[in-house]
C-alpha cells in the first residue's frame, strides 16, 4: 500500500484548511500509512540558496524542523499539500517547505503523487486558480502524478467549512485514492 504524508500549511490550528485535511483523512481511514503534519507547529527558515544540501548528499546547513519533513517525505508515496490561499498562492509556511526541498533532490525524491487541498476565504474563482495553477507546475517541474485537487472557495472565518458538503468532498477523495 502507498502511504500518505500530509503537510497542512496553515498557521492557524484547527482551521478550514485543517478540517479540510481531516475530512480526507477520515476517507482514507481504512488506510494505516497516513502521516499528518501541520506546519503550525514547525519552525522552518526559508532557503538561503547556498547550495550546502548540493554538495553534503542532501543534508540542509539550517538546523530547524525541515529535517523532519525531509525524513518524512523519503518515507512516503503521495503528498497531499493542504493550505489556504494567501495572496493567490501556497501559505508562507508551506510554501518555505516547498523550497526547502531543494535539499530532497540531491538524494532523489520518493514521492510520486500529489493532491492539492486549498480553502480560500473569496468566493471569486480567480484565487482559487492562481493556487491550482501553482500547483499544477510544481507537480509538472518535480514530476508528481496529480491525484486531484479540491479548492473551496468562500470560507473566511474558521468555521465557516463545517457542516460544508467540501468535507464530503474531501473525504471521498480520500477514500478514492486506493
């Protein structure tokens, strides 16, 4: 069975991105390899483009907790990016994770898919498609099978996605994915 890391990017615990990832997680219940980790919690500088990782096999100069994602991801299959949309884009949090794995790609990348999880606070469409165009590239720059992708729109205030039918949603994507 593949297994499945989950990065939820939001800086804000318990919120609609997390709920969002939950709701996925419950889908893909019967499935015992499922890691989640919220970024909230995690201390992560951005790349200094130093190029240390380059030449040390994969090892980043910057001691803080990308290690720990970097362990993760070479011990997982599918990648499902959780985040709210920021400024038509991935949260700072994860979009510092996403960089940092430059350091990943001196010892290979074991991920092979991906999923795009996003809740924007706007109901126009053109937020949501700035983040599943950013998404879509990286999958197509590291080489990642999109395995889909669920934007919600609308949902500004932190519980606004409760009793929403986007969980439902996410958990049949969830539950589709084996």
């Amino acid at each position: 069975m593949k297994k499945i890391l989950i990065l939820c990017g939001s800086g804000r615990r318990h919120g609609n991105s997390e709920k969002l990832a939950d709701a996925f997680i419950k889908g893909a219940a019967f499935h015992n390899g499922i890691t989640k980790m919220t970024l909230a919690d995690k201390k992560i500088a951005p790349c200094r483009n130093c190029n240390y990782c380059q030449e040390h096999h994969g090892e980043c100069a910057i001691r803080d907790d990308m290690q720990e994602i970097i362990i993760a991801l070479q011990n997982n299959d599918i990648l499902v990016l959780c985040s709210p949309v920021y400024y038509l884009g991935f949260s700072a949090q994860l979009k510092a994770v996403i960089d940092r794995t430059y350091a990943e790609s001196a010892i290979g990348r074991k991920i092979q898919s991906a999923i795009l999880l996003s809740v924007a606070a706007k109901k126009e469409a053109f937020v949501s498609d700035c983040m599943r165009n950013a998404y879509r590239q990286l999958c197509d720059y590291l080489g990642f099978q999109n395995l889909g992708m669920i934007s919600a729109q609308g949902f500004e205030n932190p519980n606004d996605i409760e009793n929403s039918s986007i969980l439902i949603d996410g958990f049949e994507l969830g539950k589709s994915i084996f």
